[in-house]
C-alpha cells in the first residue's frame, strides 16, 4: 500500500477512480466529464488530490479544497471526496488516505481538516470518529443557490 500526490500525469486513471466515486453517489457515468474537471482542479491548483496504490493498481483517492478562517487567521482543508474501489475496501485504503490528508494539513499550517457525510452513512461515521473527528454540534450549516 502506498500514498502520493496525483499530478496530471495520473489524470486517466484518477478520472476513472472519479468517475466510479460519482457512480456511487447515484450519478451518471461521464469520464470525460470527470477528466476534465479534474483537469482543471490539478492545473489550476484548486485541490490536491493523493492516491492509493495497492502494488501499482490504483484503488482509491482522497481530494482536498483549500479554505481559509478569518477568525483564527489560518488555513483549513476540506476533504471533499473520499473513495476506495469495491475490491480494496475494508483493507485500510480509507483510513490511510484520511490520515495522509491530516498529516498534509499538519504540513501546510492549517488549522484542520473538515469533512461532511449523510446521516446514513453510518460506516463512514465510524472511520472518522475512530481516526479523531468531532461531530460539529454548534452550529447549523446553511446552502442557497
């Protein structure tokens, strides 16, 4: 098992990891699509993205957003997109990846790591409470369009 950051040199092969992730949230299939909006995510250096490796087989990447805190003055990290392949589950891809997104947030100076899951996601709610993450109680999160 290992961890690296993408660059666009591994766009192919994380698209189709992308594309797999959308599937799973009830999406359409649509590589192209995903390729190029992480493309424009690793050009523009909107995010980074680290990928895991089961020997040289690609199963699994984690993506973060950059984000800032005026209150405290720092940066923070959103881990956006978490996703190991149906094969490598259950075999710490997941956890490895989070944890490979803390310790690069500990390397940037940020001030965390944020992350949102659905209340169903039951499973997913373990791995974060085990590895450390606190379930925000004071505070209400609001989306308009």
């Amino acid at each position: 098992m290992s961890i690296q950051m993408a660059t666009i040199n591994e766009l192919n092969f994380l698209s189709e990891l992308f594309d797999s992730y959308r599937v799973f949230y009830k999406q359409e299939s649509d590589f192209e699509g995903a390729r190029a909006f992480l493309k424009e995510r690793l050009i523009n250096e909107d995010s980074v993205v680290f990928i895991a490796y089961d020997e040289s087989n690609p199963v699994g990447f984690v993506q973060l957003y950059p984000t800032f805190s005026s209150v405290s003055m720092k940066n923070s990290w959103i881990l956006n997109d978490l996703y190991v392949n149906a094969s490598a589950r259950k075999k710490g891809f997941g956890e490895k990846l989070i944890m490979k997104a803390i310790e690069f947030a500990e390397e940037t100076g940020a001030k965390g790591v944020s992350l949102e899951t659905g209340f169903d996601n039951v499973t997913a709610q373990s791995l974060y409470e085990k590895i450390g993450f606190k379930k925000e109680s004071n505070y209400f999160y609001y989306f308009s369009l």
